[in-house]
C-alpha cells in the first residue's frame, strides 16, 4: 500500500544546462546542453528539464524551394553548423509497417564545431598530452605571469533526442526509436560530441511524419548558444508554426506546465509487431502537447511515464494505462507529436484519454461520444479519509468468484497505489481466500497495470477468487481502517 504525495515527498528533479568547464585541468572544455539528475520512485513523476539562461539570437535563413528538398541547406549559432545534405523518403523501414498516411524520412546531415578555441593557463595542461597542434603559448602581462595556451572547446549534446526534431506544418516529430538502424544513424539515446574547432561529424536521422506535410525544418534546441533551424522542404516558417494548437483537435487541456490535446484515435489487430489478445485490441492514440513549464526564463521539456500517468477511460470508470510504455517527451514553444497505445476490450468504443501531470488530472475527448459513468454501488466501505472501496456485485464462473469492485480516492491530489492481493480478501465460510492472479489477468476487466488511482479519479476493476465455498463478504484492509462488505 502507498499513498504518494508529489507536492511535499516526492520533489520534481531537474535537469541543468551548463556553460561551465568539464573540469578542472581538462583540455577539451565540453558545453553542454544539458544532462539528466534523475532518482527512482516508486511512482516517478514527470521529470521537467531547467535550461540555461544565456540570452542568444536565432540564427536566420532563407527557406528552401517549396518545390523539391534542398541539396544543401545549413545554418548555425555560435558554437555549431548544422546542415542538412539530403533527405530521401520510405513508404517502410526495414519490417517496421508504416501507418496509414505517415511516411519515413531519412534526413542526411553534418554537424560542425565553430566554436571559438579558448585561453586557458598552461599551469591547467600540466602532465595532460600536448593537443594544442602546435599553437604557441601567450603570456600574460604584469606580475605573476602565467603562460596561456590556446585549446579547443567540444561541443556535445547529451542526448540526441531531447534536442533534434523535425518541424512539420507547426508540429515538432521526435527522432524514431529505429534510427541508429539505418546507413550512419544515430541512437536516440546518444550523444553527439564534436570535439575541436572545424571537425565535422556526420548523422543520418529517421523521422516519422504526417505524408502530406508541405514545410519540414530541422530544429535544433540549444538555450546556451541558440537554436537552429534548417529547412529542409517548403517554407521554414510554415514548418515551425505559430505556436498554437493546428485545427481538428479531438480534446484540449491545459496543467500549469503542459497542453495537450488529443488528435486521432486508431483500431488494430496488432501494435509494434505485437498482436493484441483474445477479446482485445490496439487503440493507438495521437497527441500533441506542449511545454509551459519555465526556470530562468527559457521553456523546459516536460516529460511523462505513461506507466501510471496516462491511461483510457471506457464505460463504466475502468481505465487502462498505456503500453509500451516509453516516456513521452514534450518541447517548449512548439506543439509535440507523441504516439501512445493501449490495449482494451474489443468492443470499447466510448473513449476518454485521462493524464497526471504532477498533482494535476485532466481528461480529454477521444470519441465523439464520452465513456458511460458507473453504476450505483450495491455496498461500501470508507476507509477515513483516504479511500472508498465499492462494490457493484458478484458472479460465479465454475470454481471462480468474480468481483465488481471500485476504488474512489478521497486524498486530495494524493495518488494511491492499491496492492489487491493483500488488501482484498475473500470470506467464504470459514476460510479466507486470496484472488486468484492468473485468472484476474485474463478478465477483461482486470485492474490497471500499475494498480495506481489517480487523484480524483474513481476506478472500476475486477478480482477472481478460486473457491468452491458460497463467498459471505470482501474483507478489505484499508490505509486507515479495516471493514467487511456483506455479498
């Protein structure tokens, strides 16, 4: 059993950007856009990134020709030239179907360090190899001089997909999972380090984007030096937008530090090259949000596990969170495009897409039509001020006992994270039963996975007991208090 509380025991972490040296006595100086201090929870909360103050101008370029992509097209800030050499477009990549109206792009690109080299003292370079390449070494005037010598400055970006996007129609696409498997890709999770002034390092980057997109950019953001941005196709300032939500939305809703809005909704059969089980299938939802969060004065990205923090409310209050269940990744100033799927009962079609944004729960449209509410309970339980356990009925399938069970948070914007193994006990005649985890998974209604309610949200679910004893009441063992509820 858990209760969390966000606001007072669980501190949201942030990541730093730094403009500082790697260390003392280094030679290559690194700037970095940004690294990630992270610690495990048990229920994490989205993590917001905190980025560096320095005040830069964006680099300006003319958009490429409308008509076709360019055969090279760069621009740069003060540290780096990004240019974009070719792009060529896959109706797939390898085995991986492309969805409906969708298309691959692989963006072919070079990547140079023009940051200025930078004085150091040579006391600094002591006992490190000679890399200056034969620059001399200056000294300083005055007393106490101190020789200083002239080395270059890397330049890194920690982590390829935090910062490298492909605009398109004002809406930003993140770098695809599968990237690092094309001719010179990248891991997402990568690094990009260039180390000396005029080196150049070459990437090839896969995009999944809308086929019919007129305006594409690369973008780069970088909040030491300034971003970049890169056309590729069409016109650079169609492709980055004007910052707001594109017509056609589904659901909008708004956190202090996230909006988001729902855009599709899609059935299949199978999801990722995994086939949905019996009596279920795929609802693969379409997203766009969009960092509010801010820390000195420049936007954050703002991030969210969906394990535990999204999930799809069908008629009745059951809920499904979703799966897989990669951390999706929202940018500051333009709308992000994120994909999300769950797996649910086959005939669910009423659909609503709830959200936890640190204490926050929104709910946004999916369908035309809202998920149905619950019905009254037959009985209940108050456990204080932390939970009410409801009961709408019970069933017999053979040797199993079904339950018809609710669980309605009353902690604020507290979550709680329920373990019905040991706080649902069966009562059947002189013996005690514990639910049956085999059987209760292969309900249509079994509990969400993770079994974590939301605050303010009810949630609906069923248990199976294994017994041949007629069930008398649901013993349950609460936060606070223990009770029995008559069957």
């Amino acid at each position: 059993m858990f209760i969390d509380d966000h606001s007072q025991r669980l501190p949201g972490r942030r990541l730093t950007l730094s403009r500082s040296f790697a260390g003392t006595g280094l030679l290559l100086l690194v700037i970095a856009l940004g690294f990630c201090s992270c610690q495990r929870r048990e229920i994490p909360s989205p993590r917001i990134g905190a980025a560096d103050t320095v005040e830069t101008k964006e680099t300006s370029h003319q958009p490429a020709d409308p008509s076709e992509a360019p055969d090279s097209s760069d621009a740069a800030n003060r540290a780096v030239r990004v240019e974009v050499v070719a792009v060529e477009e896959a109706s797939a990549f390898s085995e991986t179907e492309t969805p409906k109206g969708r298309a691959f792009l692989i963006v072919e690109t070079r990547w140079e360090n023009v940051h200025p080299r930078q004085m150091v003292p040579k006391s600094k370079l002591e006992g490190k190899a000679d890399r200056t390449m034969g620059v001399g070494a200056f000294a300083r005037g005055g007393g106490g001089d101190e020789e200083l010598v002239e080395v270059d400055v890397a330049y890194k970006v920690p982590k390829w997909l935090d910062h490298v996007y492909l605009l398109a129609d004002g809406v930003a696409y993140p770098l695809h999972e599968r990237s690092e498997e094309i001719p010179g890709g990248v891991a997402p999770a990568a690094a990009l380090e260039i180390s000396g002034q005029g080196e150049v390092v070459a990437a090839s980057l896969l995009f999944l984007v809308p086929q019919a997109a007129e305006n594409l950019a690369l973008r780069l953001f970088d909040y030491s030096y300034g971003h970049v941005t890169v056309p590729v196709r069409g016109k650079e300032r169609k492709a980055f937008g004007k910052g707001k939500l594109p017509r056609g939305a589904l659901g909008e809703a708004a956190t202090g530090e996230l909006e988001l809005a729902t855009v599709s909704v899609d059935f299949a059969q199978e999801y990722r090259g995994q086939a949905a089980p019996a009596e279920r299938r795929w609802a693969i939802a379409g997203l766009l949000g969009k960092s509010l969060s801010s820390g000195g004065g420049v936007g954050n990205i703002v991030e969210i596990d969906p394990r535990g923090y999204l999930w799809l409310a069908t008629d009745g209050g059951f809920i499904h969170y979703a799966e897989p269940r990669e951390v999706l990744r929202f940018t500051p100033e333009i709308y992000q495009h994120q994909e999300v799927a769950f797996l649910l009962p086959a005939g669910a079609e009423r659909l609503a897409l709830g959200a936890r944004v640190g204490n926050q729960v929104v709910s946004l449209s999916l369908t035309d039509r809202a998920p149905r509410g619950m019905p009254d309970p037959t009985a209940r339980h108050l456990d204080g001020g932390i939970m009410e356990i409801q009961l709408f009925g019970s069933r017999r399938d053979g040797e199993l006992v079904i339950l018809d069970l609710c669980v309605r948070p009353l902690a604020g914007a507290r979550g709680l994270e329920i373990q019905p193994a040991a706080q649902f006990l069966l009562q059947a005649g002189a013996s005690e039963a514990r639910l049956d985890a085999r059987a209760t998974a292969a309900l249509l209604h079994s509990p969400p996975e993770p079994f974590v309610v939301p605050p303010d949200t009810p949630v609906r679910f069923e248990l199976a007991y294994r017994t041949r004893n007629t069930p008398d009441a649901l013993r349950v063992r609460g936060f606070e208090s223990e009770g029995r509820i008559e069957l």
